[in-house]
C-alpha cells in the first residue's frame, strides 16, 4: 500500500491501566509510562512541574491487514457519516499511532504515573513531550457533530461501564 517508510524507536511502555481495546469508558484509569533502559531518568528531570503530557503512542494490538482508508461510518454505525480512514482516530490508520494527554500524578524514578492516558497496558510510547499552552490549536476549534456524540462515553469512568 504505502512505499515510503520511518523508523521512530520506542522510548517507553505503558505499564498498568486499560486492556482489551474498549472504544469507551476510558476516565479515571491510571497507568504508568515506564522508560526504557536506554533513556536516562535525567531526560524527564522538570516534567513533574507540568500538568499534562503528549504522548504518542504505536497502536502495537492492531495489524496492517486492519488498515482502512476508504469512507466508512465510524464504529460502523449508520448513523454517523461515511468519512475517510484518515478522518478516523484509531488502528486503521496508516501508521497505527495514537495521541493521547494525560494528566501527570508524579514522577518516581524512569516512571510517569498518570491518569486517562487511552492507551492500553504494553503499549509502546514512541514520543512524549509535555503540553505547553502556546502550543495547543490558536484559534476557534470546529468539528461536526458526530464525534461528540460518538465520544460521550467515552472519558467516563470504567467503573461506570454497564
């Protein structure tokens, strides 16, 4: 399919928090992001004074035979419009990433321990930076509708999952 290809290495896993690729419920979970042995606990020295982190993340529990970029109907529902694989915010994408922001708890050694980070336990980090304000979108942010309604549930907590 694609011929053009990167190599990013994986700086850290998530260890702990969510498994079995729920599309909801995904609050109030905390997990760890565990560096690996290669990068030095120095590298996250003055991390703990933001709040927030951007962290992305390689979807390692879909497979290149998932890839989907022509127009479909998110989560398959009818109800929401056909929209090309590169509108779709999952493991059908080219490149299986995800971003994520959660919130940090503290730092204890090579770990970041933190809450609502979407992504599941083992899951490889390929980057992590912290949110800096100035660098969130300027401007008014737009999107139709169907993604508010797609993600109700989806930042409640998992204990509240019927």
């Amino acid at each position: 399919m694609l011929n053009e290809f990167i190599t990013f290495p994986v700086i850290a896993h998530v260890v702990g928090g969510h498994t079995g690729r729920l599309d909801d419920y995904k609050g109030d979970v905390e997990s760890i992001i565990r560096l690996v042995p290669s990068i030095p606990e120095s590298a996250l020295q003055g991390i703990e004074e933001f709040s927030h982190l951007q962290v992305l993340w390689h979807c390692h529990l879909g497979s290149d035979a998932d890839i989907e970029l022509e127009p479909r109907s998110p989560r398959d529902n009818p109800a929401w419009p056909a929209t090309g694989g590169l509108v779709h915010r999952n493991h059908r994408r080219p490149s299986r990433s995800g971003t994520s922001h959660p919130r940090i708890l503290y730092v204890d050694g090579r770990d970041i321990h933190v809450t609502d980070l979407d992504a599941d336990d083992g899951t490889p980090i390929v980057d992590l930076a912290p949110v800096f304000l100035e660098m969130l979108p300027r401007g008014e942010v737009r999107q139709p509708s169907w993604p508010t309604d797609m993600l109700r549930d989806y930042w409640k907590p998992a204990s509240s999952r019927p």
